[in-house]
C-alpha cells in the first residue's frame, strides 16, 4: 500500500474506522493495531456497538509512529525516542517540540562520533601522541555518548589499560580515541569479544589481521564498509529526525 506523503490535507470528516484511517496513513491496520497495542495512540473511542472510530489526532500520532520506528539505529537513539511517542500520544504540544529537538540533536551528535570513529580507523589509532590524561571517566563518556558504566565495563574487558582500584580513572587522548571506536563497533552489532580481538591483533602493529576479526565468515563486508553503511543509516535518521521537529507547529494548531 503507498504511504501518504507527510503534510497532506486532513480529511473533512472527523472520526473514521481502521479500515479509513489505514487508507488515510497508508499504513496497514495490523501495523495500527500494534502502535494501539503499545501504547503509542491515544484510545480510540467506542461506538455503542463496539466498532472503534479514529480521530484526526491518530494520523499525527500514525506519522510519528512511522518516522520513529523507520529510524532506529542504536539504543541511546531508541530510548531517547521514546519521548517523542509519549509526547504524540499525549498530544502534549510543548512536551513534543522539545522531545523531538533533544532526539534530532542526539541523532546529529551521534554522527559528529561516528565520523571521529570512522576517521580513526581509516588512519592509525596510535598516530595521535600520548598526552597526559586529562579526561575524567564522566568526561570521556559524555563526549563519546555512552556512560560511566559501559567505560568501566570496557576498561574491565581489556579494551583500554585497566587502573588500579585505588588509582584516580583519568584517561588520555589517545585512550578516547579507543573509546570512539569502541562505541563504533559496539553499535554495529560486533560483540565484545570481537571488539577485544579487533583491538588486540590493533596493538599488535598486523593491521589487516586486525581487520579480519571483524570479518564474519562467508561476508566480505570489513569495518569501514559497515562503518559507511551505519552512517548511512544515521543521515537517514537524522531527516526523519528533522521531519519529526517540522511536525511540531502541525500539532500545535
């Protein structure tokens, strides 16, 4: 079924069944049932004989629906999205406008990491010099978009020089640089075991070995092929991300 483009006319009457509003969206009614079913519509309301009717504020709520879910890309992205579903179905103008900003900045944030991480690995990750650590472990996880956790986690599994428990975690410039590429493979769906391995055979000078960790076997697909695709994938968000941002003076009509 073709989908409606965004920002056509509204229909004049203002209730219709599933079977109109699938029309009106372009999205099927087994796909409404399951926005309903989750949560992310507001009610419809029930008829005396049990038949449920749409209202206008359904198509809105439809095309968010479907600029989220064509957007997800990594969990931060999905979790902070979740906001904008809430804000739609409780048809909250306000609450939407900066639910769908803070979602679109998270998106572009992402892609200013992505293209650090990706810079990176197509040039060496040791040519930067090492410095003295000037970095926090809060510090470094804000600026790579991930949390205090997931660094100690990281710095547990091997993946960067492991601290003594009593020595104060400040990393270098060139141990964030790892973090970069870390959250790199991490959200490309390699496991944590991959990523040791990658980084492993990395410090051990055999670039090439370094990069068919991350081959799977049978694919020809290497890291900065994947790492392409999954920005890609971003550019992609980050428009329906801005879509997401122009519907806000609709919805506050």
């Amino acid at each position: 079924m073709n989908q409606k483009k965004e920002g056509e006319m509204l229909p004049q009457e203002a209730e219709f069944k599933i079977g109109r509003l699938s029309q009106l969206t372009g999205v099927k009614a087994g796909t409404i049932r399951f926005y309903e079913k989750c949560g992310f519509l507001e009610p419809a309301k029930r008829l005396p004989n049990g038949y449920r009717v749409f209202c206008r504020r359904h198509i809105y709520q439809i095309r968010v629906c479907r600029l989220v879910f064509g957007g997800f890309v990594n969990r931060r992205l999905r979790k902070i999205s979740r906001d904008v579903l809430q804000a739609s179905r409780d048809w909250n103008p306000e609450a939407y406008r900066k639910a769908a900003d803070r979602y679109l900045q998270a998106v572009e944030e992402d892609i200013r990491r992505t293209e650090i991480a990706v810079g990176l690995v197509r040039n060496r990750l040791e040519e930067t010099a090492e410095e003295r650590p000037v970095y926090t472990k809060k510090q470094a996880a804000c600026l790579v978009g991930t949390t205090s956790e997931a660094v100690r986690n990281w710095e547990r599994n091997g993946l960067f020089r492991q601290r003594a428990q009593y020595e104060k975690r400040l990393y270098s410039q060139q141990e964030l640089n790892r973090m970069y590429v870390i959250r790199l493979l991490l959200d490309n769906g390699y496991s944590m075991m991959a990523v040791r391995s990658f980084l492993g055979e990395y410090d051990g000078g055999s670039r090439e070995a370094a990069m068919g960790q991350l081959t799977e076997p049978g694919e020809n697909e290497n890291l900065i092929y994947r790492a392409d695709r999954y920005m890609e994938t971003l550019l992609k968000t980050q428009e329906k991300a801005r879509q997401l941002c122009a519907m806000a003076d609709e919805i506050m009509k």
